[in-house]
DNA sequence: TACTCGATCGGA
DNA sequence: CCGATCGAGTAA
C-alpha cells in the first residue's frame, strides 16, 4: 500500500529512516512501466542544530523544501555530478529529510537516482501517484536484520558526525547487484 | 568577485 | 589516488 502523506509528517526523523527499510521506491516511468526496488539504506537529517544537514545554516534556494511538510521531495545536486534523492519529514517550518542512500539494485546515493532517472525536475512534488514516484509497504519485516552507523561523507559535522543515523539493511536473501549502467 | 569544499563515483 | 563539475558559504 502507498506510504500516505501522514506517515512522512511524523517529527522522529530517526525512526523513520529506520523504519522505510524494506519499503519499496516506486518509480512510473509513464509508459506503463513501474519500477520498483526495496530501500534497504538511508540516513536522516534533522533540523538546523544537525551540523550535516543542509538547513545548519537557515533557509536557502536549495534546501526550502526541507522546511515544507513531510511527504515531499528534495533532490539536490551532490559534487556537481550526482542527482541525491531526500524525502521531507515532518512538521511544516522544521527542516528535516531522509537520504535514500540504496535500493535493492543500486547501492550508492548516485546510483539510485540513476537507476530511476530522477532528476531536479522531482523537487518538491508529493510522493504520489501523479508525480511518478512514491513509497509502498508490501508487508516486509526487517526483523531486527539491520547495521546501524555513523552517517557517510560528512566529517565536517563535529559531534554531529557521530550520530548513529545511518540504516542498512542486512538481509542475506536481498542480492546487491552494482550495475553500472 | 574569487576562492573552497561538499550527504559521490568511476577510472588509473 | 584523482578528476569531474556546480552551488552554497565565506571573505573581501
């Protein structure tokens, strides 16, 4: 079933993050194509007190869409190459999201958006069946199966980079195939 | 305006 | 290890 608008408005980013492994990105492709492939990495990124989150210095062009009501996207250009997918979480005012770091058959934060062709032009749009791209729960149970760390690439943070807000799932029957496309 | 560095990745 | 490549922050 899909992921409602109220499921992404909860105010505990960090148990969210956890709690959308297993969930399923659905990408339509508008063809009559679906993609779909079970998240099984994220990080959360809460608030401007989080030194690793974009909004640490307030409100800008880019990260405006953290502050927004959970439930939407924000894709944001990593090193000038790579597309990285985020869903907003949240109260409306407090900026907070969740990096989908892999799904099933893409591991890596560039992978993903690769792999379901997602680009700046998903920033901001609900995660719904009209805007091509949203979340479903097809009833897995992580079962306790998951490694959690530290957050990746953002060693500038402080204390903040030793937060334990990184989710993997680790599930012997889930096979990574890191195509390379 | 001119730097510097970043929630990365693929190739040498 | 290094380069690609662009937007945000900082200093001036």
């Amino acid at each position: 079933m899909l992921l409602s608008r109220d499921y992404f408005k909860n105010t505990n980013t960090v148990m969210l993050a956890e709690d959308l492994l297993g969930k399923y990105l659905v990408r339509d492709l508008g063809n009559g194509q679906l993609m779909k492939s079970m998240i099984i990495e994220t990080e959360a990124y809460h608030g401007e007190t989080d030194q690793a989150c974009h909004a640490r210095f307030g409100k800008t062009d880019r990260n405006q869409v953290m502050y927004r009501e959970g439930g939407v996207w924000y894709v944001y250009l990593c090193y000038g190459i790579h597309w990285l997918l985020n869903i907003v979480t949240g109260e409306r005012d407090f900026p907070s999201a969740i990096l989908i770091r892999g799904i099933a058959d893409a591991s890596g934060p560039g992978r993903v958006t690769k792999k379901l062709g997602i680009d700046k032009s998903f920033y901001g749009l609900a995660a719904t069946l009209e805007s091509g791209l949203w979340v479903e729960d097809h009833g897995y149970c992580s079962n306790g199966k998951i490694d959690i760390t530290p957050r990746i690439g953002i060693d500038y943070a402080g204390e903040c980079a030793k937060k334990p807000w990184r989710f993997v799932l680790k599930d012997d029957l889930i096979k990574i195939k890191n195509g390379k496309n």
